[in-house]
C-alpha cells in the first residue's frame, strides 16, 4: 500500500562548501514533490558516505546545484512511483547510485559508453541526494540489489563497488597476475575481494595500518607502505594524490597499466618517460561507470559474497561522517542509517 506523500524532508545541503571543520554542511527541511514520469520516490534506509561526497563538500568539485543534498549509495523503499513505471513497485527495495541520468541518444550512449554523455547527470550533484530522509531518482538508472545483503552492507556496493569494478576491468589484470592497489578505502576493500576472488595476488599500498590489517585479513598477498613485493601486472590508484602516479607506474611491469578510480585527484608531478611509460606501460582514467557495469558487479559480488567493513552513524551526524572520512579514521566504509 502506498504510503502518503510527505510536505516535506529532512535533509543534509552544501550550504557553503569549504574545508570539512568549517562546516559546509547544513541539516535543512526540504519541500518533497510527488515523483514524475518514470520516477521513484524512495524513503532512505541507508546511504554510504563516499570520498566524492566529501570533495563536492569541501568545493574540489564544483558545485552543479545550489544546496545538493550529497550521498549517491542509496537504498531505500520505493514509496510511490510516477506514471510510465513498470521496473519497480510500491514496497520494493531499490538502489540508486552515482549515474543518475544520461541524454541516451549521444554517441556515446548509442555505443555503450553513456558514462562518457556529456549530459550526463549525477546523484548528489546534479540531483538531490541521498544524505536525506527521501530522495527522488529516475527508475532507469535505479538498480535492484542482491538478497542477502542487508542495507547497510548494500549501500556501499552502488558506488564503492560498482566503480572500483570498473577500474578493475580498465587496469585489464590478466588471469592470475598481480595486481597493485594504492590507497585502502571503501571501495578498494571491495575490488581487492573481487580480484582475489579471480585468482589474482593483490599487494595494497597504504600508510594506515589498520587497512593494512584490513588488506591481510581479506587476502591480499601484501600490504605495507612501501614498494610491492613484486613488479605488478597491473594497479589501481584509489588515493587522490597524484604525486602516486609516477609511483605506482614504476611499480608496473612491462606492458602493465594503471587505471586512477578517482574523480578528483591532486597535481601529478612531472614523469620519466624512460622509467614511467616506457615498455608499453598505460596510464587510464576511470569516468562514472554504466548501467552495464552495475548489473555485472552486482551479478557477481552476489556470487562470491565479499566481506562489506561498515561503520554506521545516525544520518542526523552525516558531517561527523565526513569529518572522519577527512581524517582518515574510518577503516572499510561509513555508512549513513535513518532512525
């Protein structure tokens, strides 16, 4: 039975974005319209705290609408559905995640590439988020996710999981190779399991030494902050330093390539191209993901079961969260829960 339509939501906005301890979030009561043509309105249940948010917080990404509510690793009950939806109906779990809408007749969309459209839209940036008690999202673009995940280990798959695949299949690690990861957040913690689950040996490079208790514990062969063990056969820089790149290049057998998970990431000094690039090693960009890569991860996370770290905080302290993210006291993933 569908539930009647709240006047109004209570919500987390960029009020004024800005380092994290100046506090650019602003918990806001927000006026809440019944969903459109091919939408869901979806009460909250959950919503994983990304470092995007925390860079659309702090003003490294730019702002694309005034006052966004962050948070695009949704999961919650769909609550009313508008005309033209046939996907999802009133009472069903759905995800929505950070690919929120594209043109679909582009290029790009029409060759299955719609993470390349230049209209593309984005949860939590260009549309409001999940950092709220409801949120409206395009039926689409939204997923429906495994049984046997609970919310809390489920929100975290839509973007930590689903993007750290697609820099899996760009940094194309060959069966059985080894793969280099930099950086040990939410969302490597997830690909590391993945790769693993493929065969692969997986050396971690991180300075925190709980992810790298974290790293053992999942499997990996490694994980110090130091040099890998081995040459890699490939690698994936999920840390926004760019001062890693060269870094994480030189640790590249030949022919290896790096794939950068990030959004945003920090200046990268200048390269040798002797020591750098040369023997066919390749640097790529991960931008957004597919719908395609959504409902593979998805498929196959529901297959080999990875193990989700959660740190849960109340949604009404989503700027602790962040805050924590900031200073690197969370280990997995934070994870946002209505009450």
């Amino acid at each position: 039975m569908a539930q009647p339509i709240p006047a109004t939501t209570s919500a987390w906005v960029v009020e004024r974005p800005g380092p994290i301890t100046s506090g650019p979030l602003r918990l806001v009561e927000r006026p809440l319209s019944a969903p459109g043509p091919g939408e869901l309105l979806l009460c909250v249940r959950t919503c994983g705290v990304c470092r995007t948010d925390l860079h659309l917080a702090e003003g490294d990404l730019a702002p694309r609408k005034a006052r966004c509510s962050p948070g695009h690793e949704v999961v919650g009950e769909v609550i009313a559905t508008g005309p033209a939806v046939e996907q999802f109906r009133v009472g069903d779990r759905a995800g929505a995640a950070w690919l929120a809408g594209t043109c679909g007749q582009c290029r790009y969309c029409r060759t299955g590439r719609e993470n390349l459209c230049p209209d593309s839209r984005y949860t939590g940036w260009d549309i409001h988020g999940g950092f709220a008690d409801h949120v409206v999202v395009d039926a689409r673009f939204a997923y429906r996710l495994p049984e046997g995940w609970n919310d809390e280990e489920a929100a975290p798959l839509l973007c930590a999981g689903i993007i750290g695949y697609r820099a899996l299949q760009r940094a194309e690690l060959p069966s059985g190779g080894r793969l280099g990861i930099y950086g040990f957040g939410a969302s490597a913690h997830l690909t590391a399991q993945v790769a693993i689950a493929r065969g692969a040996d997986v050396h971690v490079v991180t300075r925190s030494p709980q992810a790298q208790q974290l790293a053992l514990d999942l499997g990996a062969a490694s994980a110090g902050a130091g040099e890998p063990p081995q040459p890699l056969d490939a690698a994936i820089l999920f840390a926004p330093v760019g001062t890693l790149v060269p870094v994480a290049l030189a640790a590249l057998d030949r022919g290896g390539t790096l794939a950068i998970a990030g959004i945003y990431l920090s200046d990268i000094p200048p390269l040798d191209y002797a020591r750098h690039l040369f023997q066919e090693r390749t640097v790529r960009s991960v931008t957004a993901n597919t719908r395609d890569d959504g409902r593979a991860f998805l498929t196959e996370v529901a297959r080999i079961r990875p193990t989700v770290r959660v740190t849960r905080y109340p949604m009404r302290q989503a700027d602790r969260a962040l805050g924590d993210l900031a200073a690197g006291r969370i280990t997995g993933v934070a994870v946002l829960v209505t009450e």
